[in-house]
C-alpha cells in the first residue's frame, strides 16, 4: 500500500501525518502552557522526518492563550515548504462560558484567524466540525457547510473537509460542494462512512489515532509489536495505516523523541496473522 495520498485531488501527502493538538499544553486544549520552542523543535524535526499533512486549528492553545499551535507553525516552518499541507478547522468556539458551536456568520472570522494565525493567503483544507463528543445524528449542517464553500469560492480556502459526522452529513455537505477529508474519532468505527469515503476518493483522517483522552489499549498491540521489535503505538499506527488506502494518520505529540518513534511506524509492514491478531 503507498505510504502517499492525493489529499482532494491534487495534494499529495505522506500518509503519516502530525496534529498540532499537543504542542500548546500537553493537556490538550487551554491545558498549562508547554515551552513554545520545544514545540518548534518538534514541528521542525517532523518536516526533516518527511512530514508533508499538519493538522491544526486555531482553537489550539495553552490555558489563556499564551501558546497557540499555528502560531509555532508559522514560526517554526514559514516560509512553508513547497509540499506541505496544512489542514484546520472551524465551528467549535471556546469562551469562558465553555463550548460553543459557530453559526454561519462566525465561520468567516474563524477562517480569517487561522489564515493571520498561520500567516497564510489561502488555506490548503478547511474542516467544519460540528458537534462535541460524537457526531450529532440528524442535525442538518447545510448553512454552515454553505458558508465556508462560498470561502472557498473567494479563494481563501483550497479544499472543504468535515469533522465528527455520519454518512447523512457527508451526502448533505457533498450536494453543496466537494469534501476532500473527513475527520472522525479514531475510536468510533463507522465502516458505512470509511466505505463511502473509499467510493469517492475521500480522505478518512481519524484523529486520536493511538488513544488520545482514553489511552491506547496496549494488550493486542504489544503481543504484535513483540515480533517486530516495535511498541504498541508503532503498531497501532500501522494498523491504522493498513485499514484502507484513504486513511492518512496524524498522531501528535510535543516530543521530539516521541515524534521519532511515531514516524518510525510507515516503515513497519504488517503481516495477515498481525492484523488478524489485532481484529
């Protein structure tokens, strides 16, 4: 299987990502700040290691703000390289209150902060999510998923993608314009959403691809990694990387080490009783 894919069409990418979640605060999202230029050294040494797909967003921050994930991006690697893709997304809006869900006239302004943020003219891929923990079933995104394509009609946005839906938001979406990314919780297997996305070329990019919150479940993975010389996390990646050939990976991390050993998954070849086991 090739460790690249043509993200909308026309991008191509190194099918093992990174996400930019983690390089704020090792808490995630407006966790204790983590020093910025240890962030900077991971973002520079994931380019060295062939990354070419970043996932961020400009709600990624430190508690207070005082580090933000595309402000490390720009600072780390801009001038961008040539290949690289940066993805983000839009539609959850954080205020003290807690979350809350953009409307159709805040999505402008969300993309105007990551395109300052980014330091950027357009955005390569603009994901809308929608919802908070799991996709929210029968809520129509049509007014929001209309705002961000009349963006893209104005050139500020390369490519539409979706986050945290189902199969009824991406047939809603696609009537509207071409999604070129889906953005799902690892965690939550919907064989009828990869298949579609499969049909149509569509990338399926599962965020917290080795656990995230909830950990990784390192039991299968470990009696697999024992064969190869591996961990768990590599292995996982690898499964991940094995599932199907639209499904580029972005495990995230503020370590370099950690970076490195994530990276090392694309040369790990899976074997029929490898999978089987981890079925």
């Amino acid at each position: 299987m090739s460790n690249d894919f043509r993200l909308g069409g026309d991008l191509t990418v190194n099918r093992l990502g990174f996400g930019a979640m983690r390089l704020p605060s090792k808490q995630g999202i407006g966790g204790p700040a983590r020093d910025p230029e240890s962030g900077r050294a991971v973002l520079r040494r994931a380019v060295e290691l062939g990354v070419s797909h970043i996932d961020t967003a400009d709600f990624y921050v430190s508690a207070g703000g005082v580090v933000r994930a595309n402000t490390l991006i720009r600072e780390a690697l801009s001038p961008y390289p040539s290949d690289l893709v940066i993805a983000t997304k839009v539609g959850p809006v954080f205020r003290s209150g807690g979350l809350h869900h953009a409307t159709p006239a805040d999505l402008r302004g969300l993309v105007e902060a990551n395109l300052e943020g980014l330091g950027l003219d357009r955005l390569d891929v603009v994901y809308l999510r929608i919802g908070a923990l799991e996709p929210p079933r029968g809520e129509s995104l049509a007014e929001r998923f209309e705002a961000l394509a009349a963006l893209r009609e104005e050139g500020l946005i390369r490519h539409l993608g979706l986050s945290n839906v189902d199969t009824g938001h991406l047939a809603e979406a696609r009537a509207i314009a071409p999604v070129a990314a889906v953005q799902n919780h690892a965690a939550q297997e919907e064989a009828d959403l990869l298949v579609a996305c499969e049909e149509s070329g569509i990338a399926f990019v599962p965020f917290f691809p080795v656990g995230g919150h909830q950990g990784l479940d390192d039991e299968l993975p470990a009696k697999v990694a024992a064969r190869h010389g591996a961990t768990a996390h590599q292995v996982s990646l690898a499964r991940l990387l094995a599932s199907s050939p639209v499904t580029p990976a972005i495990p995230g991390t503020g370590s370099v080490s950690h970076l490195e050993e994530n990276m090392a998954a694309v040369g790990l070849t899976l074997t029929e009783e490898d999978l089987a086991d981890l079925a």
